[in-house]
C-alpha cells in the first residue's frame, strides 16, 4: 500500500479543529488542486464559496442544524454546482441555450462532488481535517439567499477544513464483496453481507460510546429513510433553475 | 507543494493504455480507497461494477459513442449510484420508506463521485491512468439492462483505468479567481476571467494541433449547450425509480 492509498483509507470526518489557521497559500493550492479533478466536457461546473464573514458562518451553522464547527472551523468552504458560468459561455457565443436539463443537474452536481473530493485529499495531505456538510441543504434557498447565489448555481454541501483537535476512529465501511460486483450487479448477496457489516458496526458502536450505543447500519437507516428526505430539494432546485426537464 | 497534490495537480485523462493488466490485489485496494471517501449520514450509497466480459466491454463501448478505449483498457468500472441497498435495509428494519425523492438523487450521487474520485486518486499513486466516461448517460437504459441494474440504481459513469500508453498534456483550468468567491457569489467579474482563459485556451489547442484546431474554452461550450443535453434522462430515471419528488 503506496502512501497516496494509506492517506486515503485513513480518513475521517474531523468536526473539532485547533485555533491555528490555515495559510492563504495553501487554501489556494488546495482550490487549485481540485480544480484539477475531471470535469465533464470541461464544463469545470463547480463554484466555490469561502466564508469568512463570522455572521454568515453563525448563520450558516444554525441553517445546517446547529453545527457549532461551521462557525469555528478555519476555513467552510459552500461547494456549488454552477451550471451558469458554462451556459452564459456558451450564450456568449452565440449558442440558444437549453437550461434546466436533468443531465445538466447530474454533470454540475458530479463536477462538484470530484473537485471537492480533491480538496480534501489535498487537505488531508497537508495535516488538515475536513468534514463535508450536507446539513446545508437542510435550508438551501435561505442558504443561497446569504451567499448571493444566482440562478443556475446550487449548493451542494459545505466543508469544514482547519488542524484537526481530535482523533477519531475510522468509521468501518461495507465489505467490499457489497458494493463491487462482476458483469453484473447481484442483490441476492447483498442481505448476508449487510448482516456481517452489522455486526461490525454494532461492536464498533459500543465499543465508542462503553456500551451505550447498541445499534448498527441498518438500524441507523430505518429512521433516516422512514421520513421524506429534505422534501423541499425538488421545490428549491426548480426556482434555481434547474427544472429536471 | 507536497506529493499527493502535485499528483492531483497532475491529473489527464488517459485514453490509451499498455496490455498490462491490473493485479487483482491492487484493484480490490483501489475500491476499498474509494470505499474510505466521506459518505452522506453513512448510506455508502455507491456500487461498482466491474466489466470483464469481453463482449458487455464491447457493448458498452458502442453505447458510450463509440470510446474504444472502453473494450481495450485493463479495467473498465460502471460507478452506480444505489439507493437500493440502504433503503433495503431500512426496509428490513422495518422503516416505512419513501423512494424516489429528488434529495435521495443527490445524495447517491455525489456518494459516488467522491467515491470514484478517491478510485481516481488511488489509481495514478500506482502508476494507472484513468478516464472518466459520461458517455454511458447516452444510452443508460441498455447499460442497465445490460448490467442488471435493478429499480433504485442508476449508472453515474464509467471509468477505464490502466497503466498509460500515452502521455498527454495537462488541460488548463480557470483561473482561481473564476471559481473561489469570497461570502458571496459575483457573477460580475466572470466574464473578464473566461476571456482570459479563452485565450489560454486558444495556445493550448493550437499547441496541440499544429495551429489546425483554433477554437477555445467559450467556443468549445457552443455546440454543447446548443442542443438539449442528454434529453432522455428524466425519463430514464423515474423508470429507475428515481421519480425526482
């Protein structure tokens, strides 16, 4: 195992951060680095929003559901999916662009996701931790309200990055058996192998809390899929003008 | 700059690979590094299929618009989005769940493109040239039938991966300046930036063409943005069973 892949299995989501800030130098490079990630057709459909205003980052912490690190963290980066640099581009040049396409929301929402993912790695190779917020879309429309967020750009989670002042565990992951598959997928394996995971996460959960936390994975999906997930999501991205049509 | 983002900062798409293929312990290591990326509330929520069947590789070729690369790279991966599996298990712990929402879309999509990014990045620590194919969203109702996707799963990408039989330059990004804004959005001084990248743009493809090809960033998006990207994808994800509520 080269030191690349060692880094990469040793990550976990850092939400206590030490006071030490991180050089401006680096926050770019780490930018830069993730701009260097594949981007679909070049389209490079990501935006990056760096909040340094303590309000908004008070504001965005309570928008995300009370996460205290998004207003304490060094750095909270709000990774949008920006479908409007690319299409004004294109209308620039004379093209009659169609907005609002589905596929158009998969190819900014997946820019997104790769070039974030490079600046975490990139984070992380540098001593930082870093956690992703999804919570921002607990609260996307007042969320792209505070950050001026045109039409045609999104907020697809935020990041916390700053020196780590803690040390968590690695949370275990599924074996690797349930998620890779040959020439075609198989679901009848899945239920044995979710059962396996389980109990692994049954003994991980106990072990972190001295016996107090007795669940595992399935247990802790049944109340996250047992309500209707942000049902506002379809509502908001319409009005930012991605119509899913 | 330290190794793992000058790596990172070093990224092309690789499109011709040697016959060497990719020890099976590497591979299972590359997946498990993918695996270890951060997951929205652990839904993991992310399945690969990896295509060793010469004549599904050849098919899947075809369906991407004619990518040979696609049949002759080592490896070729179709990086699934899946919702089945967590809301399976919810299911069995007896949670009454919701499918199909518009939320649920987003969060097994960016689950799989930090996972695949982390493949990515794993993959060139070792040596292996990677490329992303898109392309599969041409015709992503054969490729599912063709890999047995069932209801609540849908093919994001594919991703060739192989040791390199080329060596491409790097491809130019935007200037930082276009895509990190500080506490708010300004859309006002894109249009300066991308007429700088135009030009950048411009020497890179002249570069590469021996002065044949003198297009740039702007005038490449055109064409793209000209007709409706990819029109069949609505449709093809609410007969996956992603309804977009």
């Amino acid at each position: 195992m080269n030191q690349v892949i060692e880094l990469l299995k040793n990550h976990r989501s850092i939400r206590k951060f030490s006071d030490r800030p991180i050089a401006p130098e680096l926050l770019r490079s780490l930018i830069e680095a993730g701009q260097c990630a594949a981007t679909s057709s070049h389209v490079q459909a990501c935006s990056v929003i760096r909040v340094t205003d303590p309000g908004k980052r008070k504001k965005l912490a309570e928008l995300a559901g009370g996460q205290d690190y998004v207003a304490s963290c060094a750095e909270f980066l709000v990774f949008c999916a920006d479908m409007k640099r690319p299409t004004d581009a294109a209308e620039r040049a004379g093209a009659d662009v169609t907005r609002g396409m589905t596929e158009q929301l998969l190819v900014a929402t997946v820019d997104t996701g790769l070039m974030a993912q490079n600046v975490a790695i990139a984070a992380e190779s540098a001593g930082l931790g870093i956690c992703y917020i999804g919570g921002i879309r607990n609260n996307p429309t007042e969320v792209s309200q505070l950050l001026g967020l045109p039409t045609h750009v999104y907020p697809v989670f935020g990041m916390c990055l700053g020196y780590p002042a803690q040390n968590p565990e690695i949370k275990p992951r599924l074996p690797v058996e349930a998620v890779l598959y040959e020439n075609e997928y198989d679901a009848s394996r899945q239920q044995a192998l979710v059962q396996q995971f389980d109990e692994a996460m049954n003994e991980y959960y106990l072990a972190r809390t001295g016996g107090k936390k007795d669940t595992d994975w399935t247990r802790q999906l049944a109340p996250l899929f047992s309500h209707k997930l942000r049902p506002h999501m379809r509502e908001f991205l319409k009005k930012q003008g991605f119509e899913l049509k």
